[in-house]
C-alpha cells in the first residue's frame, strides 16, 4: 500500500502498524485545550471558531502542546462540527455547541447537502498545509472528523443532551430517515477527511464519542457500516497519494461492543478507560489500540500517574499500543503532570522494549 | 436461608433466584413517573419532595403502574438522595437534583453522619408498609437505595455533572478521604436498605448509576467493596426476617468491568442495553440478568418493540432472567406502548418456556 519503506516511518506509524517499537508513542487527546496557559493566553484574543476558521491560529495552537510536550504527534486544532455550516446547518459554541436548528424529518434530512470540503472548509486544508510545512517531518500530523452516528446525533438533537431520546426515537421510528441522514454524514466526513489526507494529513482519525449509546445490534445498523465507508474513502485517498495514512477509530464508551471494531476498517482503535486494554486485545487480535488512561489520573499526585501509565502499558503488551487518554485531558489538569505522563511513558515503555 | 417454600414464591423471587419459571417476570425502571397521565396529574398537586415523604402519596405513586401496567413487581416510589438531609446536606430538585453543599474535603465528610433510618426516614419506612399492605401479597414490592460510589458521586458534584472531574479528582488525589466518604455512604444505605426489608419489602435493589465512570481497577477499589458491605447488611436483614429478599444490583454502563459484579454479593445484577445479555451471562454464570431492553425502543413501532424484546429473551436464555428496559422509562414514551411491552413479554415467554 506505501510508497515509503517502514523503517523511515515515524515511531508513531510504525506503533499504528503494530511493529514493535523501541518505545511506546504517546500524544493527548485535546492536548491543544484550555488547561495550557498558552492557550487560554491566544483565546483571550480570538473566540473558538475563529481559532478553528483561521489557519495561522489553528496551526499555532496545534504546534503548542508538542512544544512543551514533545508529544509523538499533532492532531489539528478543529472541531467535529466545523463541517456543518456546509452541510447547511450553523453552529455556535458558548462553550458547547448550539446548532440553528436540529434534523428531525425527512425534508430536514432533504435539505443537507455533502460540502466540498475544498469550498466550505478550505481554512482546514490551509491549515493542515501550513501545519504540515511548520512541523518539517518531525511530528506526524492527525487529521479528523467526527464519525457519521456521532454527527448524526449532535444535527437531530441540536447540542448536547441527557437522554438522547430525539436520536433515539429518530432511530427507531424512522429508520429509513436515519439511514439517510447517516449517509450524508458518512459522505462528508468521507470526502473532509479524505481532503485532509490530499492536504497532507499524515494520520486520519474519526471520533465517536456517541456510539456508546447504542445497543451491540444498533451499533451494527447505525454505526458500523457508515464508519467503514468513511474509511474506505480515507484508504483510497492514502493509496492515490502513495502514502501510508494510519486509520484511527475512536469508540466512546464501547465495552459492550469492543468485538464489533474489528470491523469497521481502522489500523487502530482508540478506547477510554472503561476497559482493560488486554481485554480489548483479545477482542481485536491484530489491531493497534490507542488509550486509555482515565484523564482524571492527571489530577493526583505524580506517583499515582507513573502507578497507572505503567498499569496501561502492562496491559496493552510488546506491541501494537499508541499511549493516549481514555478521553481528552480535562481542563483542570496541570500542564507539568501532562509533560510528567509524556516523560515517564517514554521511560518506562524504552525500558520494556529494550 | 429462607422459611417459605420456594413452590409459594413469587414468580418474580423463582426468577431472580434463577429458577425455570413458567414466563419472565417483568417490570420497567421507573414505572411510576412522568410517562403516566395519572402520575402527572398528581404532581400538579403535589410537588415531587412532598410526594416521596407522605407515604399514602408515594404508595398512590407506586400502586400506578401496577394497576395500568399489571408488572410483576412494584419499586417504591422514592428517590436515591433520600437519606440526604439525614446525612447533613440538602437537597432540592428542579427537577435534577442540587445539593445545599458539597462533600469535597476531610472536615466535610467528618461532618457528614450515617443517620438512623427510622428517624430521618421514616417516611419511607411508612410507605413500604401502607403499600405493602395495599399490594396484599399480590406483588411484591421492591425497596432501594443509591450505591455508595453512586450517592457519593452525588455528594462531592453536588449535582449532575459532565465530567465528573471533583469525584475523579477526591479518589485520585485524596483516596482515604474518598474511602471514608465512601464507607459513610454504605453504611447509610446497608442500614437504611435494611430497614426497608424489616419493614416488609420483598426485594431490595442497589442502584449504581455511575459506577461506569470508573475504570475495571478503580471499580475494584472504590465500588465494589462498598456493594458487598451494603447487601451483606440486607442478607443479614433478610436471614433476621426469615424471608427470602432478593438482592438486586444496578450496574449502569458496565460492559468493561461486567465481569467483577460477579462479586458484588447479588442475586441478580441489573444492566443497561449497551451489552448483550448473552455475553453478560458468560460473565456472570449463576446469577439472574435484569435488564436490558434500549428504553428508547418504546418510542418505535409495536412491531419493532416486539422484535426487540424477543432479540431480549433470545439472548437472556432459558432461566434466570427478569425483564427489564435498560434505564429508567422515557418521560415521553406511550403508556400503551409500556403495556404493550408487558403483554408482549408475558406472551413470547410463555411460549418459550411451554
């Protein structure tokens, strides 16, 4: 599938393809957040979805945790719903997100179209470029989408909720319309993605945080099948490019259904901290698992996090591990804890590997 | 362990003690509530602390589903905060709960008491009698309470949260303090759960909404214990009484750790929809299932709830199985529709077990 030998892949290509590395790779979901001064610091000046809309900022505050972490790869300061404004739907964050108005019938769904990621979300592209050119090959650079239920979920309820009931009940009393708003979904998160690989994306990940809502049997309807078709298309723009593009599927809350991700058509699959990693191992032989530390293990003492990253490496094994939160580093958390996490897995994964 | 015969059981006892019964027993998670015309009606007379704390309103409340629905058992209608103020914190609901403080330090839970049921709730006391003896040996009548790391979860929010970061925080860098909250809170329930069995109720069920926030190690160590003390107190109950009281424990979002509820000191442990019955069951051999119907299906068509609850009664197997949805009933779901779904499961398992 690549053009490049695997012994000049970065160490973060060659965990995703389950090599045996000479340590454990690691970056933080969210590691470009609200818990780093420097952050908050730009935010001051520039609200969210400008940061997201302009790409010298997207491109500063992705370069910002690898310098002070020196992380194993950037992921690309966005958000999930930044492809919705071209779906046809607006959004706002104050901080969570409000959409103008929620997808619910049949002629809501009618009236979504699949942006061309080149004309609605031309700033993402320019920033994964400009992103790409300022880390030289040092770092690799994670694209990302959200995943078609997960999108699907955020359109029908409008923001977040407690109950889910509006997607729920969209799900089970009109199927034929879920389907075809999953489609959409899929489409674009296919076409934004695959536009990101184009851009020079080196990884693609897609993130459902919503799939733990469904029962194993909803997420082979709902899920599965428009999570794979996104990865096709993202396999096909790495095989057009002659490049190897690590396919990451994060699954929210997924202990239910752990098996069924063997089928969705990623390299790896990023889980939280719910499950054991070695359970999961078992569940998904041959694939790479990315996590799962409990982010709320920053909040304790250093002795405490070094106890518990050395527990995730023990389950995870020798190979085929990206270290990662189990979700993104709470804002609370102290910048130095997250560069101790960062220090102590490098060290004690080399002292395995060796 | 107990003084009557297993033949004069209850259907719903015969079933939680695993034995092959003539149907399924069934009753829905919060059966009295908003989704019923006659529930609402009440509560606009009543507010909803005035109806958990005057017994003749709580057993109207309870009686409700009974009459509609024809389940096989009743829960009283109550909340887990209860024992709250007897605690020493306040609490009101609007309609999700708000404490009057939060338990976040060493001085906090030393002023925090394990309050004498029979003074500070009284009222619950009085309501498991009255309807006890409404219910007259027809149905037998569920007693509660909160899990220890659920209502302490509670207690250190203060409320509902999203990420959950003070509880997370109390455990990881303060775990004595978290330990002696959390031995405060099962010793309230243990003898407040206790009490509800000497006051006559037929089962006893824990409810540990948030226990699926916890990591497998951390459900280990924060948890589970605390389960075991609270039913080793409800098994001594019940041994005192001479009656057979099964005990019933509520594992929201467990499917990475559903294998240590073998532990919990349960009879049946309850689970929600995102896990399939038959893969709890490799898990958990020798103990009933209650559970796990997605409550959302109850917003679909009849054709798809009947569909779903055989896929239910499919995967929970021949024995050893109570039906149940996997959460609390949607405030928007159809009553009929609940009736349809107890009509639908006494049938379908009927023809099952002939």
């Amino acid at each position: 599938m690549a053009e490049t030998p695997a012994a000049t892949l970065p160490l973060f290509h060659r965990a995703c393809l389950g090599e045996h590395v000479e340590r454990t790779p690691i970056w933080i979901m969210r590691q470009a957040g609200r818990y780093l001064p420097e952050y908050r610091a730009l935010r001051e000046r520039h609200d969210f979805l400008t940061s997201c809309r302009t790409p010298e900022l997207a491109c500063e505050i992705t370069l910002q945790p690898v310098r002070r972490l020196e992380v194993d790869a950037a992921i690309l300061f966005s958000d999930i719903l930044v492809p919705l404004p071209g779906m046809g739907v607006d959004v706002t964050f104050n901080p969570g997100p409000h959409l103008a108005r929620t997808i619910r019938t049949e002629s809501d769904v009618r009236g979504l179209v699949v942006p061309d990621p080149r004309e609605s979300m031309g700033y993402v592209l320019d920033a994964v470029k400009l992103t790409r050119a300022e880390l030289a090959g040092r770092t690799p650079l994670i694209g990302f989408a959200g995943a078609p239920f997960t999108v699907a979920t955020y359109l029908v309820e409008g923001g977040g909720s407690k109950s889910f009931s509006a997607i729920k009940s969209l799900l089970f009393s009109a199927p034929a319309v879920a389907h075809e708003l999953l489609g959409i979904c899929a489409d674009t998160a296919g076409e934004y993605l695959a536009a990101q690989v184009d851009a020079g994306a080196d990884a693609a990940m897609l993130f459902d945080t919503w799939a733990g809502l469904l029962s194993p049997a909803d997420f082979d309807t709902f899920a599965l099948p428009y999570v794979r078709r996104v990865l096709l298309r993202v396999q096909a723009a790495a095989a057009r490019a002659g490049r190897v593009v690590p396919r990451i599927y994060y699954a929210g809350n997924a202990g239910g259904w752990i098996d069924r991700c063997r089928d969705v058509g990623a390299d790896v699959i990023g889980l939280d901290w719910r499950l054991d990693l070695d359970r999961a191992r078992r569940s998904l032989p041959g694939l790479t698992l990315q996590g799962n530390l409990d982010p709320a293990v920053l909040l304790g003492t250093r002795e405490l996090i070094r106890e518990r990253a050395s527990a995730v490496l023990d389950a995870a094994g020798p190979a085929g591990h990206v270290f990662n939160l189990g979700h993104g580093i709470l804002p609370e958390s102290d910048p130095d804890h997250a560069r101790f996490l960062v220090d102590t897995v490098r060290e004690l994964s080399a002292r395995r590997a060796s």
